[in-house]
C-alpha cells in the first residue's frame, strides 16, 4: 500500500462510531488501523426477511458500512465506484455478526477491498469486493 497520509485513527474511530446510520443499525467498529477495520453488527427482529432470517440488505449495509470506513481512513474523501456481495449462509436474529474490511490496493486514485462478514462461531455469512474512488 503506498505511504500517505493517515487519519488520527483514535479520534476517526470515535467519529465513525457516533454515526445516526451505524448506531440505528447496530454497528460498531471494534478496531481499526492502516488498511485495515474490524467491526460488530448486533442483529435484531427488526431485520427479518418474510423468512425469518437476517435480510441481506441489512448484512450487505454492514459491509459497507465498514468498506466506507477503511476506504476513508486516508485524509482522502472517497465515493464508492462498486460493490458485489455473495452470501454463504443465513443467520437468526439477535446473532452478533463480526465483519473485517481490508485495503488490498490503495492506488492514487482508486482503493479496493475486501470485506467478511461472519459468525461469531467463525462460520462465513458474506464475502464482498468493493471498490472506491478519492475526489
């Protein structure tokens, strides 16, 4: 990954946790550091599909979630250019989801990532790749 100037990461990680949307949602990131973040999502009877399981809309907003927060640790804003999600395996309300973002790139102009979201057991609920662009 290219040198470049990094956020303050203790005062980002306070900023991106007072969020209305994540706290809302029930996320949270746990820890951060260059290229890299580790979050939480706490799921709840708010987020069922008509089959009882977490809606995937409500895991695909947890990645990218946490790909906004790695992509934007650079004191660069960055706009996400592309996102493709893949699910594994359903989960049940009130499961605590753990997800992990991580900078496979960073050019001058474009980052991409790779994000995991899975159980708490370790069992892989969603794999993703996303892509931003700095302005």
């Amino acid at each position: 990954m290219p040198k470049g100037t990094i956020k303050d990461l203790d005062a980002y990680l306070k900023e991106v946790n007072s969020s209305p949307f994540a706290n809302f949602m029930g996320f949270k990131i746990i820890e951060m550091q260059e290229g890299l973040v580790k979050g939480e999502m706490l799921t709840s009877e708010d987020m069922v599909n008509q089959f009882g399981g977490v809606h995937g809309g409500a895991i695909m907003a947890f990645a990218d979630y946490m790909f906004g927060v790695v992509a934007n640790m650079f004191d660069r804003l960055s706009v996400a250019v592309d996102f493709t999600i893949s699910f594994f395996s359903p989960t049940e309300p009130g499961a605590k989801l753990l997800g992990e973002g991580r900078v496979l790139r960073r050019g001058s102009r474009l980052v991409n990532v790779e994000l995991t979201v899975t159980s708490e057991e370790g069992k892989t609920i969603a794999k993703a790749l996303a892509t931003a662009m700095f302005v």
